[in-house]
C-alpha cells in the first residue's frame, strides 16, 4: 500500500493533469506527520489563485507549499514530499526554507536536480536529508504523470526522448496514463491507482534507486551527495 502522504501527493498531480498543467503534487510535514502545507503545479493555469503562483514559470508545486511556511526560522523535523524529483529551483527551495528532509517519489532523469544544490557554503552547510526515487508503483506512477502532460502536450520534447531511452517502465505507464479520463479530478475514480497494481520498477540508467516495499512505501535513508 502507498502511504497517505504519497497518495496525498499524487492525488494532487492527478488534479494538476486535470487542469491541464505540469502534474506534480507537494506536502510538507512537521515533526509529528502533521500536513502544514500541500499544493500542486500550477505553471500552466491562467486563473489566478489567491496566495498561490500560477500561470508562471516558477508555479512548481514545491514552491507552491514551501511558500506557506514563516519566513524565520530552521525546520530540520519537516519533511518536504514531492510525487516527482524537484528541479534546482525547488531543491533550492528546500534548502532556503530549511526543511530536514526531502522526500520524493518519481525519478526525472531530464530535470531533476536532487544530488545538485550543495552549491554555495550556506546551502553545504544544511543538513538536507534526500529520500528518493522510491522504487515501486508510487514511485512510477509520480514519473509517469510528469511524463504523461509531455506525451499529450509536447511529444517531440527533449524529455520526451530522454524519458524512453531511460525509463521505459515510466514511459509505458504514461501511455495508459494518457488513456485515463482526464475530466475525472478524483484519482481514484479515475482509475489512477488502479494502475498501481501493475509492476512498474523505476530506474533512470545510471541513478541510484531507494528501496521500497513495492507499492510504494517507505524507503531507507540516504544522504544526498556532495556534488
Ligand atoms: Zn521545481
């Protein structure tokens, strides 16, 4: 079974593929599990959203939740979980809130940027635990949906390519993703999950991969890299 807070990140991509923008979920916890803040992409929507980026090259869904927490202050017990590998910006992101940990489920071998934002002696500094990719269907299933808006949208992309010379598991799954009913904002109802019980392992060539029970659960720590 996926765990709520994953779910609860990829029911928010779903609703993003519903509004016809990038697909990605975000949730950030406190200490205790509590949800503090949750969003979702929002890049692609004209409708302006009170307190929420839209319409704009930096409405990620990370950005999104990060920008409801105080300005002041140090978050080594939050965790930021994301359906898929936040790009610089967002990594960035997660350091400059300075939330402990950064928890995400799909793989993107095109513009993620986990193992790279130790860039600057501020950011080096942070403790920032990186957790992901997460082997199994919710990990799949958060690199299928980012993968699916480029299948309808822009199948000649660069990400396109690089996703099925890469992940091929991924990039069938966004197929049938494409194939769902998108009018339907309700994952589940929409079938979304159901595709979970269908093996679909994750693993960009050449990227490490976390373990996970399959399904999704919880993976075993690992230190983002010094690059
Ligand atoms: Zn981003």
């Amino acid at each position: 079974m996926v765990d709520p807070i994953a779910t609860r990140c990829l029911r928010l991509a779903w609703q993003g593929w519903c509004a016809g923008t990038l697909p990605v979920g975000a949730v950030v916890t406190d200490a205790t599990g509590t949800v503090v803040a949750a969003e979702r992409g929002r890049m692609f929507e004209p409708a302006p959203v009170a307190g929420r980026l839209a319409g704009c090259a930096v409405a990620h869904a990370e950005i999104n939740a990060l920008a409801q927490l105080p300005a002041a202050g140090q978050r080594p017990d939050h965790t930021l979980h994301v359906s898929l590998e936040p790009c610089l910006m967002c990594v960035g992101a997660a350091g400059m809130t300075a939330v402990g940990r950064l928890r995400f489920l799909g793989a993107d071998p095109y513009a993620g940027a986990s193992r790279h934002y130790r860039h600057t002696p501020y950011l080096a500094e942070l403790p920032l635990r990186v957790d992901g990719p997460m082997r199994g269907g919710a990990g799949a299933l958060g690199s299928a949906l980012h993968l699916a808006y480029y299948l309808r949208t822009a199948p000649d992309a660069p990400a396109v390519a690089v996703h099925r010379r890469s992940m091929p598991e991924a990039f069938d799954l966004a197929r049938r993703i494409v194939e769902l009913d998108a009018r339907q904002p309700d994952a589940a109802a929409a079938g979304l999950f159901d595709l979970l019980t269908e093996p679909a392992p994750t693993r960009p060539a050449g990227a490490k991969t976390t373990d996970a029970p399959a399904g999704g659960g919880e993976p075993a720590g690992m230190e983002a890299e010094r690059t």
